[in-house]
C-alpha cells in the first residue's frame, strides 16, 4: 500500500532539484526524505530518483509515477477542502468549468438549482483547451465541453461524458450576400470569401471550418478575427467577410445579416458535461439533472422558432 507522504517526497525532489531542498520544502530531515525515498522504491523495485553532485532528477519510472502522484494529492487537497466545508458551512463545493456561450444558457440556470441544493459551485469560464486542461489536472470535477467533426475531446476513462445538446454551426453573412437568398449554402460557393475567425487560429470553430473547407478542396482566408461573437456580428454585418457561428453564440441574430446552415457538411457540435468519476455522486447527479433540463428547454424554444 502506498503512503502518501512517499508520493509528497517523490512531488518535492522533482519540484525542488534535491533531497535537501525537499525535505527543507516539507519540513523533513534529510534522513526522514531519505527513509520516504527509499521506502517507494522498494515498493516498485526500481529506482525512482537519480541523485548527484548537483542535485536529484527523476528518473524515467519516476517521471512515469509524478503525474498519478500529483493526480493523489490534488484528489486529497480537494476531498479535504470539501469535507471541511461540509463540516464548517454544511455545504459541499464543486468546481465547474464553461466556455462563455454554454456558461450563460446551460450553467446560469443549472447553478440556481444547485445553490438551493445546498451546493457552492466555484466556476472557471474559458475556452475549450483550458476547461480540457482543468480537468485533466484535476482542478475542475466537471466542465461544459464540446466536441465536433475533426475535432475530438480525448478524455481517459477517468471520465463520464454525458450529451446534453446539438448546436449547430451556421453561417452568418451581410444581408446583401449573394448566398443570402439560398436557404442552405454549399460551402464551395465561399471559395473565395474574406472569413472572420477566433482571436486564436486553433480555436476549435475554425479548426472545424479548416476541416469542412478542405473537404471542398481549398483553405479559409481569414480577414479579422476577434473571440467576441457581437463583435463577429458586427464584422460580418459591415461586410468585412462572413464567419461560422454556433447557434447559442448568435442569440437573436441582428436584422442586417442572413443566417444559413451549409448544404454539406452539416456542421454541428455536441455540447456535453465531462465529470470526473471521483466527483461526489450526489452533487453530480443534482449536475447533470439540472444541465439536461435546461437543453430540454434549449431544444423546445428552437422548435418552436
């Protein structure tokens, strides 16, 4: 059985660069890092640690063991923080991530009913690679997430991913464009078109609009880019280019542009909630009740439109 002060040893030599300085970091003697040290390598019969006259590295097994290491002990910080907030508020705290669009239509509503729960949600809003990245480090037990064509969200089985809602990509263009009469645009008639695109070309909707354009045989030019959707609205509605945008992100589309979906490919991303299976089963459910609800709700008024 592993102990967790070995694992804190194993995190501290790496951080630290020596045996001294971690057991300064931890408040050990160096015999007592020293006994931690070796009591883990015995455990897996390997070294773990190379030591020399300039310090200590990990070696390749102990590079192997650090991320599950470092995945223990922010488990136990959290599971710590958690109880002790049980015990001194009587409130258990979650901490969620959102992309902006999903944060203000999905998690607004869902967030109000886990307050009267009795649950404290801590949020983090932010775009798809850094609510990727919390939760693989473990600092978010759930996030609002995406997936779509060429695009796939890589999650270990560490996670349960539950659907919540299609959003379709639609093409918004100036009102005067000549594919604003089509009811459905084929997207080679935008060979030649100026695109307006995320602050950051590896922003997951133009990697998909990458993806769909060289399916017709040619590569995006984009014009201006910007990650703020009435901004984008604005561009297009000037005429600077057109842009893909995902139906939660239009809101009530402005009158001086024309909205179409593609004829092919019938762009979409699915919308879903990523937990981490650790994450207290209660608050959860109360979770993935509320958000699912609310697509419900989502879907019903597209509908009806």
């Amino acid at each position: 059985m592993l102990d967790v002060r070995h694992l804190q040893v194993l995190r501290s030599i790496a951080q630290e660069g020596s045996l001294a300085a971690a057991g300064r970091a931890l408040h050990y003697s160096q015999p007592t890092i020293t006994h931690h040290l070796a009591a883990l390598e015995a455990h897996f019969g390997a070294r773990l640690v190379r030591r020399g006259p300039r310090g200590a590295t990990l070696t390749e097994l102990g590079e192997a063991l650090l991320p599950h290491a470092e995945a223990v002990l922010e488990r136990l910080r959290r599971a710590e923080l958690e109880v002790r907030g049980l015990a001194e508020r009587g409130a258990r705290t979650l901490h969620i991530g959102t992309f902006p669009t999903a944060g203000a239509l999905l998690l607004a509503p869902a967030v109000k009913r886990l307050h009267r729960q009795g649950v404290h949600i801590s949020l983090t809003e932010g775009e798809l690679p850094l609510l990727l990245r919390g939760l693989r480090a473990r600092e978010l037990d759930a996030a609002l997430v995406f997936s779509q064509p060429g695009d796939r969200l890589d999650l270990d089985e560490d996670f349960e991913v539950h659907a919540l809602l299609t959003d379709p990509l639609l093409l918004a263009m100036p009102e005067d464009h000549p594919c604003a009469a089509l009811d459905r645009v084929p997207l080679g008639e935008l060979r030649d078109a100026a695109w307006v695109g995320a602050a950051d070309p590896h922003d997951p909707c133009d990697r998909v609009l990458a993806w769909a354009c060289a399916q017709e045989g040619y590569e995006p030019l984009h014009a201006l880019r910007t990650d703020d959707y009435a901004v984008v609205q604005g561009l297009v509605a000037a005429g600077t280019g057109v842009a893909l945008v995902p139906r939660l992100a239009l809101g009530h589309a402005r009158p001086d542009l024309a909205v179409r979906p593609l004829v092919s490919p019938d762009l979409a991303r699915e919308i879903s909630v990523a937990l981490l299976r650790s994450t207290s089963a209660a608050a959860a459910q109360e979770l993935i009740a509320a958000l699912q609800e609310q697509a419900v709700l989502i879907a019903e008024r597209r509908s009806e439109t």
